[in-house]
C-alpha cells in the first residue's frame, strides 16, 4: 500500500472511530443570558452561576441525547458574571469562584481567591453511549459524598456504582445502596456534583490514585462546582442553588409508631391507646401495605382500604387526629397484575413501556407487576388524584416505598427515556409529584413526604429519607451516624434511621433497642420500625424499657423549641440537623474522618453507644469547653475522652456558650403553644461572648417563611470577671403568637461570687430567683412581652 492509500486507511480508521475522540475544540464564544457559551467542533459547552460560588458546566456534544437537570430547579437563571480573555484562556467568574478555561485543548479548572480548588483532566470522554468527566485529585485530598454507603466517612480510593439499590438487611459494609448521590465534597474546599440520572460509576482514585472519574451509560453530561471558605460555606451554596429543603410541618418531629405492618384499624387504635396510657407522647402513626390487602402478595397497587380489616377509615383517622396523631399512608410505584387498579392504569396509560409499546410487567417478591411512569404528565396526574382521594380523607403524610425503584429492568421505557437512562431520577420524580400536587390542592398546610430514594435536588421538594432495611442488630446500628452526615451535607437533613433496626432478630434484645431509641432522639425524625416478628414500639415491652424511653421520648419533646429551630436554619441555608464535627472546627481536617460523635445543632455533641456491654464510651471532642448534660462535668476539648456510661444514658455533652430553649412537656405538639419557655445557657470564662435564636411560626402554614409569618428570638450572653449579661430581643409576628411569655432562664456554671440578678437594671425579687451558690446554677423566672430585655448577674 503507498503513502496515499495508506493516508486514506487512516482517514477512514479515524473517521471510525471518532466516538474515541475525548474532549472538545475550542472555536469560538460568547455570552447569552448571563452563560458563557463556547462553541467548539463537537457542540457547545454552556457555563452558568447559578449562585456567586457555584457553576454548572454542560456539555451539549452534536447528537447526543440529553436529559434535563434534575439536581437544579426549572426555574433557575443564570448569574451575571465577569469575562476576561488572556492568550490561550478565558477567566469566567464571580467574586466567589472563577472557571479558568483553557482554549486548546480545552480543560476547565475552578479557582476560589487565586487557589486552583479543582480541574478536569481529560474533561469530557464520550464512546458510543458511554459518557464521563476525569477531573485531578491532589495527593492529600478527602472526599465524602456518594450517598448512603459504608465504607467510613472518607470515600477516597472507592469505585462506587450509581444505581439505587435496595440492601436488605446491611450492616458494617455496604458499597450500594438505598440513595446514591453521583457528587463529593473535597477537603480542598469545593464540591464537585454531575447532574446525571442514569446507570453509572464515581471512581475516587480507585483505578488511578489522583484522578477522579464519573461514568454512566447515558444522561446529562453536565456538572456543578460549589465552592466555600469551610464545608459549612460550601453546603450552604450547594443548596441555595440546588434549591432549599422546604420545612415540614411542626409534628414531624414528634413521636412516630411504626410497624411492618398494622393489620387492621383495630390494630391501630390499641396502638395509639398503650402509648396515651403509658403517657410516651405520640404525634403519627405510619401504617404499612396492609391498609390495601391482608397479605404480602398479591394486592400492591390496589391503593383502596381493604374495608375487611379497615371498616371506617375516615372515623379512624378523624379520631387520631382529634387526639393529635397524624395518619401516614404507605404507598409503592409498582401496580400488580392481579391489583384491582390493574385494568385502570392499562386504561388510562400510565404505565412504563416495554419495546412493543404495551405497559412492560415483570416479577418480583410482591408478583406479576407493572410500574408507573411518574416522567409522563398523565400518569402524574393520574397518581396525585388517588393521593388526593385519601388526603381528603384525612391522611396528613406520604410514604413512597421501593422508589429505588427496587426492580426496574433495563428495557422498561418512561416518557423521557429508559430505566438505566433515569433510574437514579425515579424516586426524586414522583417526590416531586406529590409535593406538587399537595402544593396546588393543600397550598397552605406543608407536606410531609417521606422515600427511600431520590437524586441530587430531591431535597427541594421536602424529600425525608431513611437509611432503609437495617439489620436489627448492633452491627446495623453501628454505620448509622455516617449515613446519616454523608446525606445531610447534600441537603438531605431529615435522614434517619428505622429506630430499633427493621431486618431480622428473633429474639428481643433489650441493651440494643434502648440504644437506638436513646440515640433517636438526636436524629431528624423519631420512628421505631420494624418487622413485626418483635414490637418496634416501645408500649409493648418491659417496664424498665418503657420507663427509659418515656425519658428519651420526654426529653425531645422538651428539646422541640431547639430543634425546630434546627428545622428553620435548615430550611434558610441548608446547615444540616446532624452535623461533622467538622463544623465546630471548621479548620481541624483529622475531623472529617469522624464517623461516631456528631454535632445536634450547635450546642450538643451525642456519642450514640453501639456495642453491647460496655461501661465507658469514646467520645472525639473538638476544641472549646464542654459540659456532659447530665453530670454537668466540664471537660476541655481538642483530645479524645472515655465517658462513663450506664443503661440509662449515652454521652451527650453541650458546649460552652450555648443557648438550649425548651418547652414543657406535651403528649401531642398539637398542645405546643409557645406561651412557657426555659431558656438554658451554659456559660463558661472560656466564652466572652455568645449568641442563640429560636424559631417560631403556626407549625404548617407553607408560606410562613416566605412571607415572613414567624417569629425570630435573639439571644446575647456577655461574661467579664464581674458580671454575665444576657439579653433577650425578638423580631417578626405570626397569627397565633404568645403575647407574652413566661420565661424561665436556667444560667448552668455562672461564676462564683454572683449574689444578685437584674431586669433591665431593677433587682428581681427573691422569690422569682434560685441560686445554688457552690454550682453557679441560678433560675430566674420572668414574664416577657418581647420587647429588648436585659438580664445581668453580679
């Protein structure tokens, strides 16, 4: 062969095998709409602010199909940002973060105050329908992210497949799961997010040590940079542009009973009776698959009473309601052949596809099935219409089930594309049609939507997720601080656990389940489940278990002014209900490996116990002065401490400086008004000055922080040698707020030598004030209409 005829072969040959061209040619650019688009010889790259520190980048290659963002709001517009061009780069950023882009070949790298944070190695690598992003990793680098596994809180060096998977029965080691996120958050300060739904794999140095490679069969082939001072910046501007967790309503913080499963309305109302009776409050019961059939198989889909064993649902759940327990119903995506709505769906067209475009079945554990293709408009609408049904008929949450989904073959078709294209996207796509449809039919209650997966941006539409069917065991117990940090920093604050374990356990283990329940009550939502083999509900077991979660149970109904206000700054910024310990230290990096002590809320650090036995517990304490919140023993931080436990408690420490309300104690937050309120400050020499809040609002109103219908309590304490000030103001008005409030200020740790206390400079009398003079403790009780106050000890 000659030289042409050579040339030509290798013409051909290349032309063959252009899908392995990695990466794009840089032609041309211009700004539209405040984006940066770069027309290059495969397509375009569109680069947007979607928030001063955070940018998508979108790659749009001639050809391919693309599905829409998932991770960012419809609604989201593009940023103004600054263009500059210098020889072989342009310079597109914001105050807050830059992208350096360079032309040939064309790589784009992210730069926060003149320190590269990040950049794409090979950038965008396409073959046939294989697409991806390689991006460098610096030696020393830590990643969190990925989702529900476990694998400890550093990710790095993990191969981690992207496909929602049910895990039955996990434990101490699971690589997939229930809620996989396709992002990291990196030590080096940025977070790195691809905005893609389909079947895939996140590479964090596995293969190759410093480099970071995301892969899928197909989807967007876009992704998000945020970037941030500390972690606590960087979560705050992921979420202020992937959209904030809107608040659920007040009752979602109370007590849950839950099972695997009620098996009738009698079941139910003996339920709710043991606990009025033992006095443990109770504010929802959750009724699983039998409220539709009276077995397993067979009858998902029906989504109708199985009047049998639920003769007057509408007089049980207006009688639960009456006596402040909330009804939530379970529901599946999955419509079986034998299911008596079966004939409808095929009717009315809701169905996922198969090849021959009739709705695609197949079998699992619950039978010959059908799935709803929650992409299409009409089977949205078709599924909101029985919601509503049932909300009408009193039911106040939803539950959405196996939405991994659980089975979901490669050839099943939906509306915008094929299983393995969306899967990761089903769970976030039907959160989102409930909560839309709630929005327009309830608009002015909150919704309470509770599923087992969803994606990147899910958290916008007031997803609350568990950490699924955990082995009910200590080894379950054990991963389940790390589940819940890794999906909190995303957004998902309201993650928990099914309290006790859900799998397995023939034998009731007393230690175990005291455990779980006392380590609940410093988690996002309260609810024991489990299967029913053993009681998850604390009414149906011994004294002394009853008696110590009575205590628990008590205690975070006392805490609801604090965490609800917990719930308000998740909603506002995204900072996270359970927290790193890195947040208290944002500088300390060895931090990001702790996986058993936790932050809940600013002013505690809970250390749950989880082995059997044991006498003392280790507990990570980072810098500053802490106080254990039982013994009120003061311990100095930045070290590593044994506390000594007993059946009756789990380390729970407070830091120095915190303001802690509390409420009296209910039965139901239906009897929460706000009108008594003891305010806890823990002072320490250490803490010069310090701050609080607390938030309060009608508890459902959907608009309240939206329009302002809430109420913003400040709180000042300042400490010299000689006095303690501490100063109380409030900002805002709702319907329904206390006029005044009976205020009772519990000072823990004041200095010695303190005799008397003054309100706004007069002294009070004795007989409002308790002062134990050998432990600083002092009570000052005081009716306060709201206006500036200003208490000060000396």
């Amino acid at each position: 062969m000659g030289c042409s005829g050579v040339l030509k072969w290798l013409v051909a040959a290349l032309a063959f095998y252009a899908p392995l061209v990695f990466g794009h040619s840089y032609q041309s650019h211009q700004v539209l709409d405040d984006a940066l688009v770069i027309d290059t010889d495969r397509g375009q790259l569109t680069l947007r602010f979607h928030h001063p520190a955070v940018v998508e980048a979108f790659y749009q290659t001639d050809g391919v199909k693309q599905l829409p963002s998932f991770t960012l709001p419809e609604d989201s517009r593009a940023l103004s940002a600054q263009l500059s061009e210098a020889d072989n780069r342009l310079h597109f950023g914001t105050d807050e973060l830059t992208v350096k882009v360079q032309k040939r070949p064309l790589r784009l790298s992210y730069y926060r105050d003149g320190r590269r944070l990040v950049g794409e190695e090979a950038g965008l690598f396409q073959h046939e329908t294989l697409r991806g992003f390689r991006f460098d990793l610096t030696d020393d680098e830590k990643l969190l992210g990925g989702g529900q596994r476990v694998l400890g809180m550093d990710r790095r060096g993990h191969r981690l497949p992207l496909y929602n998977q049910a895990h039955y029965g996990y434990s101490t080691e699971s690589e997939q799961m229930y809620f996989s996120i396709p992002g990291v958050i990196s030590s080096n300060n940025y977070a790195l997010v691809f905005d893609n739904s389909a079947t895939g794999v996140m590479d964090l140095g596995a293969t190759e040590k410093n480099v970071l490679q995301f892969e899928a069969v197909a989807g967007r082939t876009g992704y998000i940079v945020a970037a941030g001072e500390h972690l606590p910046d960087i979560v705050d501007n992921y979420v202020s542009a992937s959209g904030k967790p809107p608040l659920p309503p007040r009752w979602a913080l109370g007590s849950f009973a839950s099972r695997f499963g009620y098996r009738s309305e009698q079941e139910v109302r003996d339920t709710v009776k043991a606990y009025r009776d033992l006095a443990i409050p109770l504010d929802a019961l959750v009724i699983d698959l039998f409220w539709f059939g009276e077995d397993i198989q067979g009858h998902m889909g029906n989504l109708a009473w199985d009047k049998k064993h639920w003769p007057d649902p509408e007089k049980m759940l207006s009688d639960l309601r009456a006596d402040g327990v909330k009804t939530i119903l379970i529901t599946e995506p999955f419509v079986l052949t034998t299911s008596k709505r079966w004939d409808e769906a095929v009717r009315e067209d809701v169905l996922a596809k198969n090849f021959g475009g009739k709705p695609k079945t197949f079998d699992f554990y619950f039978g010959n099935t059908g799935i709803i293709d929650v992409f299409d408009p009409k089977a949205k609408a078709w599924f909101w219409n029985i919601y509503k049904e049932l909300t009408d008929q009193g039911i106040a949450g939803w539950w959405g089930d196996l939405g991994e989904p659980e089975v979901h073959p490669s050839d099943t078709l939906h509306a915008i594309g094929t299983a393995d294209e969306i899967h990761n996207a089903y769970g976030h796509e039907w959160a989102r049609l409930v909560y839309e449809g709630w929005r327009a039919d309830y608009p002015e209650t909150r919704p309470f939507i509770m599923m087992r997966a969803g994606s990147t941006g899910s958290q916008r539409y007031g997803m609350i997720p568990w950490t699924g069917d955990v082995e009910r065991s200590w080894a379950g117990l054990e991963p389940q601080v790390e589940l819940a940090l890794q999906m909190s920093l995303f957004g998902f604050g309201y993650i928990h656990s099914d309290l006790g374990g859900f799998a397995g356990g023939e034998q009731f283990d007393p230690e175990l389940y005291i455990r779980w329940l006392q380590y609940g009550v410093f988690q996002p939502v309260y609810r024991p489940h489990a299967q029913e083999e053993i009681a998850p509900e604390p009414v149906f077991h011994d004294g002394l278990t009853q008696d110590i979660a009575r205590e628990y149970i008590n205690l975070r109904y006392r805490l609801l002014p604090y965490n609800y206000t917990l719930a308000y700054r998740h909603s506002m910024d995204g900072t996270p209900l359970m927290r790193p310990l890195i947040y208290a230290e944002p500088d300390n990096l060895k931090l990001l490996d702790e996986r058993n002590s936790y932050l809940w809320g600013d002013a505690f650090l809970v250390a749950p116990v989880t082995e059997r036995g044991v006498r003392e517990w280790p507990v990570r304490l980072p810098e500053g002065v802490w106080f254990d919140y039982w013994s009120g023993e003061r311990y100095e931080g930045d070290r590593e401490l044994k506390v000594a436990v007993d059946m009756r408690m789990i380390p729970v420490l407070v830091k120095a400086g915190s303001f802690i309300p509390k409420a009296p104690l209910t039965q139901s937050l239906d009897h929460y008004t706000g009108e008594k309120l003891e305010l806890h400050y823990y002072a320490d020499a250490s803490v010069s000055r310090a701050t609080g809040e607390l938030f309060d609002d009608d508890g459902e109103s959907y608009d309240s922080l939206h329009v302002g219908d809430y109420e913003h309590l400040q709180f000042v304490a300042e400490q010299s040698e000689t006095a303690l000030t501490i100063s109380l103001s409030r900002e805002g008005d709702y319907s329904g707020r206390p006029h005044s409030r009976e205020i009772t200020l519990v000072v823990h740790h004041a200095p010695k030598g303190f005799e008397q206390v003054l309100l706004d400079g007069e002294p009070l009398d004795a007989e409002y004030v308790n002062h134990d003079r050998a432990s600083g403790h002092w009570d000052v009780r005081f009716e306060w209409s709201g206006a500036e106050a200003e208490l000060e000890f000396r």
